[in-house]
C-alpha cells in the first residue's frame, strides 16, 4: 500500500498581502496561519509525515512552539525563488531525510490554505487512491468572466464552462511530480498540477467548495478569521 505524505511549500513572502512578515506567520484564530494546515495534515490518520519547505533565510519558523507535531513534522530549509522550485527542492530534500517510494502520494498544499478540513482532505484521499494520474480539489467557476486590455476595459467575456478554479492540496505519485517538475520548461508554473499537465497527463479535478481559498489579500485574512470562528461555535 502507498505511503501519504504532506508537503507544504512556505518559502514565500506574500507580497500581495502588503506586510513585511511571510504571511504564513500573520496571525489567525491566534496561531501563525500556516498552523491550521499543519493540524489538519497531523491530524489525518491517513498522512504519514508533515514536510514543510522553509526559506533558508526563513524569519519566522523558530519563534513559535511545534511539539505538539513533531511526531509528524519535518521541516526542509531549502524553499527556492518559486513556488514549483520550492516544491522541486522539498521533494529532494525530504528523499533524502525520509523512505520514499516511487508509488507513494504526494499531497502537496499552499501554506496560506489554513481553511482545508479534515473532510475535504479525506474526500481527495477517498478519491483519487485508485487514480493512475493524480489531482487536485477545485471549483467550478460561478462568476461571469471577463478579460480585459491593459486599460481595464473588457475586450471579451470568456465562456466560464468546464472552467475551475484550482485549489490545493494537490496529489501526485512521488515519482511522477519529481519527473514533471524536473522537466517544466517554466518553473514560474503557480501549481502542481500544471507540471503533470505538461507531460500530456490529465490530472482529476475534486469537486471541493469555495472556502479552501488562498489567503492573499488583507482582507481574505479577515474572512478567514470570521469562518474558523463560525466553526469553532458550531
Ligand atoms: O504567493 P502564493 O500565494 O502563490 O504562494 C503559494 C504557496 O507557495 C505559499 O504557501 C508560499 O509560501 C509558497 N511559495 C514557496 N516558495 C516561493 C513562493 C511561494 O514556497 N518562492
């Protein structure tokens, strides 16, 4: 049987969210955000180890008490420029700390997600064990879609069916996510999947709902903030 792994890029520094502290670190339901992920992935029965991919000049890690994980947590400074490099560096990093084989799962899942539930993570798991290629949870888009020129005036509405919005974590076999992302021709790609995608494969999309979105704008912290407490009430 397959070994389950997490492995959460952090190695970046959110400068959408206009702050001098990696937003992984900015504070929700009194934790540092990256926390609520780690939690859900420990948690989980079904995940084996925790990996967490660390900038080598990381400001923020070691201020905060992880021994309440640290049964399952590895953490890997070695986080590159980009993401996919980050992810492309954590996969070497954590064969050489831990057996990995070729067929084991690799979940891999934006530190800034602090909102994936226990369910969600399961019915990924759930759905893609028996999947040759792979996936990711995703949403369908609802909004109408419209591109625009350089002025932000619409050029065209863009057709929104069949079209998804793709979330994290993403599930890949070991040995397949390190080929693709040896073998991107752009490591710029903002996720996995892409990378798959790139060697002609189909990744499967997971029906998921909209709150596993990415925190990164200020107020997404704050919508955030207000969700966790509704589930902390009911
Ligand atoms: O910036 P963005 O929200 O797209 O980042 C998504 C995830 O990728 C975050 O968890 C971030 O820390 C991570 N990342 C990384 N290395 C980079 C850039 C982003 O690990 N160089």
């Amino acid at each position: 049987m397959p070994n389950y792994f997490a492995l959460i890029p952090a190695a970046g520094y959110g400068a959408r969210m206009g702050n001098q502290l990696p937003k992984q670190y900015l504070t929700l339901a009194g934790q540092p955000m990256i926390y609520h992920a780690i939690r859900t992935f420990c948690e989980s029965s079904q995940i084996k180890r925790v990996f967490i991919v660390l900038s080598p000049q990381d400001p923020g890690w070691k201020k905060y008490d992880w021994r309440a994980f640290s049964g399952k947590l590895s953490m890997l400074y070695c986080g590159g420029e980009t993401r996919a490099e980050s992810v492309l560096n954590g996969l070497n990093a954590a064969a050489g700390r831990f057996a990995i084989e070729s067929s084991d799962w690799i979940l891999v899942h934006d530190a800034a997600r602090p909102l994936l539930t226990q369910s969600q993570l399961g019915q990924l798991i759930d759905e893609l064990a028996d999947d040759a290629v792979g996936g990711l949870l995703a949403v369908p888009v609802a909004d109408t879609l419209k591109r625009s020129g350089p002025d932000a005036r619409v050029l065209q509405t863009e057709p929104r069916e069949n079209l998804w919005q793709a979330q994290t974590p993403q599930m890949f076999r070991y040995a397949m996510l390190l080929e693709a992302l040896n073998n991107v021709p752009e490591l710029s790609i903002t996720d996995d999947a892409s990378a798959i995608e790139a060697m002609g494969y189909h990744p499967k999309l997971v029906h998921n709902t909209s709150d596993n979105f990415k925190i990164t704008y200020p107020q997404d912290l704050a919508l955030a903030e207000r969700i966790m407490q509704q589930r902390n009430q009911s």
